[in-house]
C-alpha cells in the first residue's frame, strides 16, 4: 500500500478526490489534541490510541504535559498557557484576562519564557478570548483580541517564532484583527481553533479576508465542524441533519467550506478536539476525519490537510 500510494502522489494517477481507502492510509497530525490529566497513564493512552488510529503528531493545545513529551517526543506538539488563563478567568473574570499582572497571568508570561527557553513548548494554546456562545457555559467570556495580555502572549511567541492558537467567535471586527496581529507580528503563526465558531455565511468571508491578506494565520477543522461533536448536542444535529454539521459529514464537505480550502490548501488543518468529555470517543474523531473529510479533496490537498500544513507549520520531526 505504501509504494501505491507512493505512485499515486508522484505521479498524479488520482486527479479526483481521494478514494476512502488512500484517505484512511494517510497519516494524520491532530492539532487540537487536549491532554488535561497530566499523567503517566493519560500518556499511554494516547501513544495507543495514535499508534492504533494513524496519527503522527498530536497536540496545539493545553494543558502542557511533561508526561506527553516524556511519552511521545517529536510526537508531541507542546503548547502552553491554558490552564493558567482559565484560572485567572475562574477567580477574577474577564477583567483578570486583560491584566498582565494578575498573578495567575504573570506566572503564565514567565512560565512560558523559562519553556521556550528549554525548547519544551512551541507556542501558546487553546487561548479562549471568545467563546461567548461556544464551549461549557462556565467557561465562556468575550475579550478584544487587542487586550494586553494577548499582546504580552504574541510578544512572547514572536520572540521564539512560535504559534498562538486562538479560540475566538465571528465577530464583524475579526478579520481586521487577526490581520493587524499577524502584520505585528509576523514571526508568530496563528491558528484559529475550529475555524471560528460562528454561523457559516458569516464566518467564510472573514476567513476569505484573512487568508488573502496574512501569510501566518492558519485555521483547524476540530470541534463543532464535524458530526462526532454533532452528536453531543442534539438541538444542533437537528439543524445540519443526522451525521452532518457545520463543515462536514457523511453528506460531505459543505461546499462554501470545500471552496474556501480549495483556494487556500496551505492554510487548514485538522484537528480532533477531546474537550469536555469526548475524549473516549477519540477514535471516532479520528476516524471521521478520515471518512467524512479527507476523500473529498484531491490527493495533493488531502494531504496537505491531513500532515503537511502542520510539518510547516510547527516544525514537526
């Protein structure tokens, strides 16, 4: 299978979408992998779970695990910061994310030099600055994307060259944003989580405008953009229909979203998203990815989708 698909990529012999059973051979980096327990067990699941699944390379996002890089090495995509954001969101509100000098704030700032300074981390992640109709309710907030502490975060990763990657929901305002941060600071990489939750006709232009306009902003396809997550909220399973949601499905890849990839390859992701207790369905996350999303892109881009914007992006071994 490995010299076929080999052949295949070469020489071009699949010009049409991918067929299903290349899909499900293609390797697979998860850019929004959580690992909250921190342990050595939670590590070993996860080599497992990867090892049995096809993926790669798992992580962007919190919490940091010493575990995980013990476990998986280059495997591993580290980032850092979300645990100490959300507890200075839980004790002092949205108020305490914009104050660099909240302790829970200051700590994470530090932390995360001594990191990148020991090559333990590549960048900051989830960031939540708004999920305000997103996520479990005690963990929702909405603060400008300019704040200080976002500042102090993209200074940081901009020093290192590292990445951010961004929680944030539609807003009119977005795209100007996330194109005046990336125009800041160009030696960081922004990865927009779940490519921005929002009602599609409003997010696609905005994603339109970024992507034409930066060259350092990317977006991951976790979340609430496939039918697993679906499943989970009954109310919006109804809406985009047994086995589909917002981005893709068993029906395929929504067209406004297969428009917006096909223009720019270079810039999306995947990602799974155990958040909030699906982490036992991680096989199915996986899987779908495989099913639902990859076949219905050419073999050059599904690839591009699956493992090699991420190798660009975060430097993966």
């Amino acid at each position: 299978m490995y010299h076929l698909l080999q052949s295949i990529f070469l020489f071009g012999i699949v010009l049409g979408p991918l067929s299903s059973s290349l899909a499900a051979d293609l390797p697979i980096a998860d850019v929004h992998m959580h690992a909250y327990e921190r342990t050595a067990s939670e590590a070993d699941w996860y080599a497992g779970k990867m090892d049995s699944l096809g993926v790669k390379w798992g992580g962007g996002v919190g919490s940091y695990s010493d575990e995980m890089i013990a476990k998986l090495g280059s495997r591993y995509i580290p980032a850092f910061g979300q645990s100490q954001f959300m507890a200075a969101f839980k004790n002092g509100g949205e108020a305490a994310l914009q104050d660099p000098n909240n302790k829970f704030i200051k700590f994470m700032l530090s932390k995360s030099v001594t990191l990148f300074e020991a090559g333990k981390i590549t960048g900051f992640g989830e960031i939540h600055t708004d999920n305000h109709s997103s996520g479990p309710m005690p963990m929702r907030r909405q603060i400008p994307i300019n704040s200080p502490v976002i500042i102090e975060i993209y200074k940081i990763a901009d020093k290192y060259k590292g990445f951010v990657q961004l929680h944030v929901e539609y807003s009119e305002n977005l795209a100007n944003g996330v194109i005046a941060l990336s125009r800041r600071f160009p030696s960081t990489k922004t990865i927009l989580a779940h490519c921005v939750p929002g009602k599609t006709p409003n997010v696609l232009p905005q994603l339109h405008k970024i992507f034409s306009q930066t060259d350092n902003v990317f977006c991951e396809t976790s979340g609430e953009n496939g039918p697993t997550h679906a499943a989970m909220v009954p109310r919006k399973a109804k809406i985009y229909g047994e086995g589909n949601y917002r981005m893709f499905g068993k029906s395929g890849v929504k067209e406004g979203w297969r428009k917006l990839i096909e223009r720019f390859p270079d810039r999306v992701m995947v990602g799974s998203d155990t958040c909030c207790g699906l982490k036992p369905k991680y096989p199915e996350l996986i899987e779908e990815i495989k099913r639902d999303f990859l076949p219905n892109f050419s073999s050059d881009i599904a690839k591009k989708l699956a493992y090699e914007n991420a190798v660009k992006v975060f430097n993966l071994q």
